[in-house]
C-alpha cells in the first residue's frame, strides 16, 4: 500500500505588497493555485489536499472549481498572518 500524505495549500493572504491576491494571478493559462495544485492532485498520493481561504475566498474556490480539495477558511487572516493559516490547516 502506498503512503498518503496530506498537503495543505495557504491562499489566505492579502498580498497587499502584490496589489492582488498571489493565489489568482495569471499563470501559464491558469491561476498561480491551479498550477499549484493540479499537480498535487494528480500524483494522487495527497489526501485530503486542502486549501485555506481568506480574502477573496470565494474567488479562491470559483478558481480550483472542478478540482477535488476540502476548504477550510481562515477567519483572522487579516490579523493572523501566516502562522494563523497554518494553524488553520
């Protein structure tokens, strides 16, 4: 039997020194979060991969719609800062 992990993607942040949360910028196609997980799911050997929102949360999920993550959310992600992400996940 192969070993499962799990993986947890932050995509919380407000990215106030981007100007536009990181998770949502252009990428190759897509979106910095699809690229980032696509492959997490696809090795198939992450579960459950999660993903933790924050700002802009429901432009976070309409973003990986149709990839299979769980969400969780960050409510203090404006006071928080990483740490409180991490926590979360």
């Amino acid at each position: 039997m192969a070993e499962r992990i799990a993986a947890v993607v932050l995509a919380a942040g407000m990215s106030r020194r981007m100007g536009r949360p990181k998770a949502l910028w252009p990428l190759g196609g897509s979106t910095m979060i699809v690229r980032v997980l696509s492959p997490l799911v696809e090795i198939g050997s992450n579960d459950p991969v999660g993903v933790i929102t924050g700002h802009q949360a429901q432009q976070v999920r309409n973003a990986v719609d149709g990839i299979a993550v769980e969400f969780a959310h960050n409510s203090e992600f404006e006071i928080g800062g990483m740490l409180c992400s991490v926590k979360v996940g």
